[in-house]
C-alpha cells in the first residue's frame, strides 16, 4: 500500500474502513459532519482531536499525523521473561512460575484466594496489584537490615 501523503487523506480512509457516514464519525467525536467535511478537505485537526480519533478509532497516532505504518495502534505487550529478568529471578522462580500457570484455572483460583484470605483476612483483600502495592509497599534492600 502506498503512503496516503495527507492527514486528510488518512482521515478519509479511516472513515470509509471504519464502514461510518461523517455524520457517524463525528458523532463518535463529539464534532459536527460539516467540521468533518472542512477536516476532508483542508483542515488541520488540533492535538486534541487528532488524540481522540487515535483513542476512539484505535489508530496509531504516528500514522495518522505522519502517515508511519502500521495504521491500528498495537497493543501494549507484557513478557513475563522480560519481567523476571529485570527483576533478577533465579531459574527456580522462573520455574515455580510457569508451573502456577499449568495448573487448572478453577484450582489456581481457589489457591489466589487462600492466599487472599491468609494475608489479607476475608473481604479485605485488594483487587490489583496496585492496591496491593498501596496497603503494602514493597520492601526495599535497605529495609532488610532492619529485619529481626
């Protein structure tokens, strides 16, 4: 496929693949159809705009201000690998972690919830990691001097 040189161009195309009428379009954004015909045709949309088309339409904003495949944003992607790595994780806990996930989901559950209930008593454990991370701040290396 050939590079679409404006944003208008862009534009235009993200309408006819979303399979939308302007008026649907800008309806989804909040802006008028004739505003849609101005953008089709020599208009420049604001930041704000062209973020809410990225967000809404699920475009990767460096294909439609620039016009740099791939045109839908990808989705942000979690390596566990990645993860164990930064974080120094022997081949053991590697190990014990993808041993966790062989087991069946019902009986994973039921384990994630005894620890739930264990460390947290019943009804009050948190639903995230960030919560978790708010009721009990990770422990640093300085702090294990301290330890008794």
């Amino acid at each position: 496929m050939s590079k679409i040189s404006t944003i208008q161009e862009r534009i235009a195309l993200l309408i006819d693949k979303s399979g939308m009428t302007k008026t649907a379009f800008a309806q989804k954004l909040n802006i008028t159809q004739p505003y849609v015909s101005k953008l089709l045709k020599n208009g420049n949309p604001s930041d704000r705009l062209i973020e809410d088309i990225c967000e809404k339409f699920e475009v990767n904003e460096d294909w439609l201000r620039n016009g740099i495949e791939p045109m839908k944003a990808q989705p942000e992607t979690f390596s566990l690998d990645d993860f164990a790595a930064q974080h120094n994780a022997t081949a053991l806990e590697k190990e014990i972690i993808k041993t966790y996930f062989e087991i069946d989901p019902v009986i994973r559950k039921q384990i994630v919830n005894h620890f739930k209930e264990k460390f947290m008593g019943a009804g009050g454990a948190p639903d995230s990691p960030e919560e978790l991370e708010i009721m009990h701040p990770p422990v640093t290396g300085d702090e294990n001097s301290n330890a008794g």
